[in-house]
C-alpha cells in the first residue's frame, strides 16, 4: 500500500493545486503496487491517472479549460487570469480580422489537421504601437477559446544570471505543455532586439537565443503570443518561428466612429455626430479613444442622462490630441 510519505505528497500536491505532482506520485504508488505484486490494482490507478489527464487537457463543449493557478517559482512568472473578452468587441481592421478568425478555425479544429501531418498556427507575432489593442487580442483569443491566460512577467524572468533565466524560461515553456492556455509575452523587445546591434547586450542575446530554441520544440496544444511596439528592433530570426505575424495599425476615421459606437451603445449618440467625431480624432489610438469615451459616459451616468454631450466629447478629443502633439514635441 502507499508509504505514509506518498499519502502526505498526494495531500499537500492537492492542496497546492500542483496537478503535476499529485499525478506523479500517483503513478509512483501505482508501480509501488505493481512491484508488490498486485498488478490489478496498479492497472486501475494507471486508468484513473490516464483519466484525470484527459480531463485536464480536453474542453467539454461549451465548456473552458479549467484554470491551474502558478505555483511555487511559476507563480512569479506568470500572472494568470480567464478573460471573457471576445473578437466581436473589438475594432479590427480587415486584415487583422482574417488572420485571427484564421487562427481560430484551425485552432479548433488542430485534431483533424494532424490527422492529415498539419499544425495549427499556434505562435503568434503581434507588432504595432502602444495602445491598439495587441494585450487586448491575446484576451480576446483566450475568451473565445475559452482558454486561461497568462501573461509572463519580465521583471521576474529575467536575472543577472543566464543558467538561472534559461531555467525560467524552460519553465515557462513546461507550463505550455502542461496547462492549456493563452500565454502571452509582452513587450516582447524587451528580449527578441535584434543580436549584435549597437544595443546589444550580451545577456540578453543569451535569452533570445534560448527562447528561439524552446519556440522551435515547443509542440504544445498552448497558444504562444509576443506583443510589442518596435518591430524594427527585432531579430530576424524570430519571424521565421512564428507562424503568424499580424500587424496593428492606429485606426483610421471610420474604425474609431465604431469603436465610439461600441463603447457608447448604452447611449444615444447619433450616426452623423459619431461620424464627426471619428474624422476628429483621427491620431488616436484604440486605448486612447476608449478612455475619451468612457470619461464621456461616466459624465453622463453622473448628470443621470443617458445622452451623451457631443460638444464634451469633442473637447475631450481636442485636448487628447493635443497633449499627445505636445508629448511628441518634448
């Protein structure tokens, strides 16, 4: 039977929510078990680990992953939550919105793909300035999938030491193997500048290095997004590993009158005004329309209207645009 020892890991793996190692010491009583000749018995608990494994890689329809918080190291290094974001509510341009629905179809549908030797586009490139919704599409795929998302935290990942941040970043790698999930990297530059330029600093090429090859390995099911502002500044060599590079722009006229028409459609806004008031903020990115609009509704929920005050909104406008003209200037 199990050791007391083997009873005091299943409890405290549970207790932890460390999946892993509940499985792992059940399997160490299972062969226990078998090697005290009772074969039977460690056959079922084979069957019932096997069967807790397929529980926690597999969706039920309509159903979500369910979400394993980080433990131990892995709770440094990645912040987990379980968006409710979804494409729809976003404002995408056309192209934008074919690549990812692309990566959606295939997505759920990756098991008849390798029925046929193919890969769904799991690892994707996000490139664009601050503000246009690169955060908010990893959100967006997490919701619609109804995945976890994780998002990898810099400050913890990397150290002085490069063994110590090649062994973060494995783990990181590991937990996309062994919780399904969203797992992004933002502000990507930070690690993937391009190697021997005039900024490069010897440490950090280290980590790229390492995260191009744990990329290349990785054949999770887990989708793997980088996000950043400065796509001239990245290394060649890591669009080759992605499959996906989709490229984000600041929203023209017509996108920011529908994003207004989005944010605000608890309240009466006419056609002509939103129209208006696209042309006008024209400059703006996703994340700075959203906030002007939504000071605007607070506004309104303030003065128990549910019309918003076009004049007030334009204001808000003019003076974003401005402070963002002087910013530029400084």
């Amino acid at each position: 039977m199990a050791t007391a020892q083997q009873i005091k890991s299943l409890l405290k793996s549970y207790g932890d929510a460390d999946n892993e190692r509940f499985v792992s010491v059940a399997l160490q009583i299972a062969a226990h078990e078998a090697r005290g000749g009772k074969g039977k018995l460690a056959s079922e608990l084979k069957r019932l680990v096997d069967e807790i494994r397929n529980k926690q890689h597999s969706v039920q329809p309509g159903g979500s992953v369910p979400i394993a918080r980080p433990h131990g190291e892995l709770a440094t290094l990645l912040a987990a939550s379980y968006p409710r974001t979804h494409l729809s509510e976003m404002v995408l341009g056309e192209s934008q919105a074919a690549q990812l629905h692309q990566v959606l179809v295939e997505y759920r549908q990756q098991s008849k793909l390798r029925e046929h030797g193919l890969e769904a586009k799991r690892k994707l490139l996000l490139v664009g300035p601050p503000g246009v919704g690169k955060t908010m599409t990893s959100w967006a795929l997490a919701g619609e999938l109804k995945l976890p998302h994780f998002t990898v935290q810099f400050h913890s990942l990397i150290t002085k030491y490069m063994g110590e941040t090649a062994a973060k970043l494995f783990a990181v790698f590991e937990a996309m193997r062994h919780t399904r999930g969203v797992y992004l990297f933002d502000e990507f530059d930070a690690i993937g500048a391009m190697r021997g330029s005039q900024h490069d600093v010897g440490e950090i090429r280290r980590v790229l290095n390492s995260f191009l090859q744990f990329l290349e390995q990785d054949d999770s099911d887990s989708l793997v997004i980088a996000a950043t502002n400065l796509e001239a500044l990245l290394d060649e060599a890591l669009f080759r590993r992605f499959d996906e590079v989709i490229t984000y722009h600041l929203p023209g006229a017509i996108e920011i009158a529908n994003l207004l028409a989005n944010r605000l459609a608890a309240f009466t806004v006419d056609q002509t005004s939103l129209e208006q008031l696209g042309k006008q903020a024209v400059g703006l990115s996703h994340a700075e329309v959203a906030r002007v609009a939504d000071e605007a509704a607070k506004g309104a929920v303030l003065a128990d209207s549910r019309t918003i005050v076009v004049q007030v909104l334009g204001d808000a406008i003019t003076s974003r645009l401005e402070r963002k003209r002087s910013l530029s200037r400084g």
